[in-house]
C-alpha cells in the first residue's frame, strides 16, 4: 500500500516538473519572437540605379499633312481671230517662258496693217507732213493763203484807219475794212482748226496701225510663265475667236504645301520657317520647302491655321496634288527636359517615373515629348537635376525604400 503511495506522488511531482519546465522555456522564448515579428515587418530596401534629368536644346517641329498645289495655273487664250495654224505643244509638254507655243494665220491681220498704213499717209499727204520730221502747221497750204489774206485786210484796215482820221474817205469804207478784217480772221482760225483736226486724225490712224500690228504680234501665242501643259483645248487648224481657249498651264516649279497648323502651335509659327516633307510616290526622299503665306485667321470648324508653303521642285519630281506628310519646323535650339526612356513605365495610358527623395522612391504622372536617341523629353512632371529611377522599377511604389547608386 505505501509503495502504491510513494509511485502515485512521484508521478505528480514529474509531471510538475514538466510544466514548470515548459512555462519557463516559454517564458524566455516571447521577447525573441516579438524581435523577429518586428524584423519581418521592416520594409526591404530596393537597389535601384539612378540618373539626374538634364536640360538639352532640341529642335521643336510639328507634324502636319497637306496636299501639293501648283503655284500658278493660267489658261492661254488667242488675243487675234484666225486659223490656228501651228501648235507646237501637246499634253504634258513642259515649256519655259516666253517660248512660242502657237500661231494663228496672219493674213488678215498684215492686211489690216496695209490698210492702216495707207489710211495714215493719205492724210500726212493732205497736210504735208513727213515722217520723223516735226510738224509746223503754219506751214499749212490752207493755213499760209488764210494767213496772207488775213495779213492783207490788216492793211487795208490800218490804211482805212489813217484815212478816215484825215477825212479822205467815208466812214463806210473803214467799216467795210474792219469787217473784212473781221471776215480775215475767222478764215485763219478755221484753217488753223482744220488742221488741228486732221492732226487728230493722223494720231487716230496712228493708233489704228499699232492695233494692226499688235493683231500680227498677237497671231503668235508665247508661253507667259515656265511650267506644263495641263489641258489642250484646240488643235491645228481650228478657228479661233478673240478669247478663244488654246491651252492650259501649271507652273510647278516651286509648288505651293498648303497645311494646317493645330491651334497649339498657331503662335509659333512665322515666315521663312523650314518645312520637310515626304510623299508616298517618292518614299525615302526628303523635300524642303519653307513658310511664305499664313492664314489671318483660324479655322472656326477646325480650329486649325492654314499655311502656304514654297517647296522647290527644280526636278519636276512632285506633282500637283501629291498628298504630303510634313514637319515644320519652329525652334532649332527650344530648351528640354531629359531623362532616359527606360525610366519610364507606362500603364492604362499613363506614364509615370520614380523620384528619388529623401531614399525614397515618389511616383510622378509625366507628361512625355519627342525623343532623342536613348532620352526622352518630359514636358511635365520631372524638373531639371531631380533624381529619377532607371532599374528595378517593377519593384518599386509610392514610399520604397531605396538603396541608389
């Protein structure tokens, strides 16, 4: 019985010292766990490399499309009625200024000159006038026998006169000289008008045999600016009248870009501002032009300035209504913000980039602009010499902790 006693006490006291053993192993083993809790809650730092935004000047341009137009275009018409007897050019054919394209039958046109110059010689005959020579109209057969009447009643007025103061004649007598003084004079004048008015003829006729040898200038038909044909509209041995359409022309060298220019950019464009273009008939090919026409106004639909551009076009290579992809230029040096591309991460249409502040990564919406090579230009969001991310951005978010080099 006391051995059944003494087994049963020394169980209880093992099992004492069991649970003594566990509430102090416990014990001690708290504060290191509450350690490690606090160790695993600490923020890992991220090593990221990183690079400063710089400034760099950039060529500033915006892209425009437009459509190729000639710079003039004019329709040749005959300036004399006649046979169109030759022509010299045909649909397509290029033609420089002033090269004659046409003649019209000059037939009538040199009898027209006959005429006129018969007309003006018979009345220089009638007057006594000689080509080159100046002109006296005293001269005159008329005007010089109008003139000696006139000078012979003078005497026998004064002669009437002298007597009538003595008494030697009647009264009636000096009133007969005055009047035939009177008679005298008008004669003169009306000689003297006379040929006032065939001299008016004679400038008249004058008049009248240019217009007749113009009509023979006329007959030939020369080019008036250097281009193309664009349009036949009479063939050879049509009549035509004054007015009469021959042809049409294009000028195509320079030819006109004419474009629109976002309203953004309305205010940084001037003249004699460089445009490049290209056009899809002629890929791999860049053409120059520059600005010479803006638009007083805007577009009210589109919100849009209209520009005219000069583009050379020495090798006849662009044609009129070309479609035309541009830029024009309008800063060669305008001052950027830069940073490299990879920096950027972009998600649901936003980019954004990573400011180092302080060991900590700060996120920034950016507004992005045209590239250079490896950078990129940022219009918004990102100042100049601030420190920005460029590795391990996946790891990153608002408030990391980073480690940089």
């Amino acid at each position: 019985m006391l051995n059944l006693i003494g087994h049963r006490w020394a169980l209880v006291l093992a099992l004492a010292a069991v649970f003594t053993g566990a509430a102090c192993s416990s014990s001690k083993s708290q504060p290191e766990a509450t350690a490690n809790a606090a160790v695993a809650a600490t923020p890992e730092a991220v090593d990221v490399t990183t690079t400063a935004a710089i400034t760099r000047s950039l060529q500033r341009t915006v892209e425009v499309v437009g459509s190729l137009a000639a710079d003039e275009e004019v329709v040749i018409a005959a300036q004399a009625a006649g046979e169109l007897s030759q022509l010299n050019v045909d649909f397509g054919s290029y033609v420089t200024q002033g090269q004659v394209i046409a003649l019209i039958d000059q037939r009538d046109a040199k009898l027209k000159v006959e005429q006129a110059e018969a007309a003006l010689k018979q009345t220089m005959a009638r007057l006594g006038m000689k080509e080159g020579e100046k002109f006296d109209f005293n001269q005159n057969a008329e005007v010089r026998q109008a003139k000696a009447q006139l000078d012979w009643s003078q005497m026998d007025l004064d002669r009437a006169a002298k007597l009538v103061e003595n008494g030697d004649v009647s009264r009636s007598i000096y009133d007969q000289a005055v009047t035939q003084n009177n008679l005298a004079k008008a004669r003169h004048q009306a000689a003297i008008d006379a040929v006032n008015q065939q001299l008016a003829i004679v400038e008249q006729q004058r008049a009248a045999l240019s217009l007749a040898k113009k009509a023979i200038t006329d007959t030939v038909v020369r080019a008036p600016i250097s281009g193309a044909v664009k349009e036949k509209f009479a063939n050879r041995g049509s009549y035509l009248a004054v007015g009469g359409r021959i042809l049409s022309l294009v000028k195509i060298n320079p030819l006109r870009l004419r474009a629109d220019i976002p309203e953004s950019s309305a205010a940084a464009v001037r003249k004699g501002q460089t445009m490049n273009l290209t056009v899809e008939a002629l890929a791999g090919r860049t053409f120059t032009g520059r600005i010479v026409r803006i638009g007083p106004s805007l577009n009210e639909q589109t919100r849009a300035l209209t520009v005219e551009a000069e583009v050379s076009n020495s090798g006849n290579q662009l044609r009129p209504g070309m479609f035309a992809k541009s830029q024009l230029i309008t800063a060669n040096d305008a001052p950027a913000v830069m940073i490299p591309a990879k920096a950027i991460l972009t998600a649901a249409g936003l980019s954004k980039v990573f400011v180092i502040e302080n060991g900590k990564a700060v996120e920034r919406i950016v507004k992005t602009g045209v590239s250079d090579g490896e950078l990129i230009e940022i219009v918004e969001g990102v100042k100049t010499n601030e420190i920005v991310a460029i590795s391990n951005l996946e790891k990153l978010q608002q408030g990391s902790v980073v480690t940089s080099r």
